[in-house]
C-alpha cells in the first residue's frame, strides 16, 4: 500500500502547486469537477480515498493522523451524498464564485505543505 500512500502525496503536492501558480485555471479545473450531476462520483472517491488511507495506515510512520484523514475523507463523502439543508450547494457555490485568489493560494499552500510531511512520513 506504499504505492498509494506515495501516489495520494505526489497528487497533493502537485495539485497544492498548480493552485498556487496557476489560480485561474484551477478554478476552471475545480469548477468542472464540481459541477452537477458528478457529485455521486466525487462522493464514491472521497470514500474509496477514505477507505484506502485506513488501509493503508500501517505502512506509514504516524498512523493515527492517516486514519484521522481516512475517517475525514469518508465523512466528506458521505456529506456530500446527504447534503444536509443543501449545505454542500451553498459551500461549493461559494467556494466557485465568491473565494478570492488569496483563498486558493492559502489552500494550495494548505495542501503542499501537508502532502510534503504525508510523504516523509511513508515507511
């Protein structure tokens, strides 16, 4: 399972990056991912995703906070498939329409900074 322990890090790092560099375009990207009728599918990967780093939390050297994350990305698909009061609408209409670039670059950062410690952290 260190294989995707590393691939979930290199993704991180690179995807923080892109944020970063190149905003306007990630917004685009985001906005396309985020769109309608795909929820289903982001909500079956958060948990797949979820359900991997559990797995394959032994391989690394802090198991608990790759856990932690693994509970994390099954709660956020499970919010995204019950999206109570609509509250996933109103996050991602936000998040597409009224986030400053600031917002991204910080999440970027965000990203970059934990997927580079994630990734020393593989055993």
């Amino acid at each position: 399972m260190n294989w995707f322990l590393y691939a979930i890090g290199l993704i991180g790092i690179a995807s923080g990056t892109s944020v970063i560099l190149y905003t306007d375009e990630a917004k685009k990207v985001l906005a396309n991912v985020m769109a309608g009728n795909k929820r289903m599918f982001l909500a079956v990967v958060a948990g797949a995703v979820g359900v991997l780093l559990i797995m394959a939390s032994s391989h690394t050297q802090h198991r608990g906070f790759v856990i932690f994350l693994g509970i994390l990305a099954i709660a956020k698909g499970g919010f995204i498939v019950l999206n109570p009061k609509q509250l996933y609408d109103k996050v991602a209409d936000w998040y597409l329409s009224m986030a400053s670039d600031q917002t991204y670059r910080l999440h970027g950062i965000i990203l970059l900074v934990l997927c580079t410690i994630f990734l020393s952290w593989v055993s």
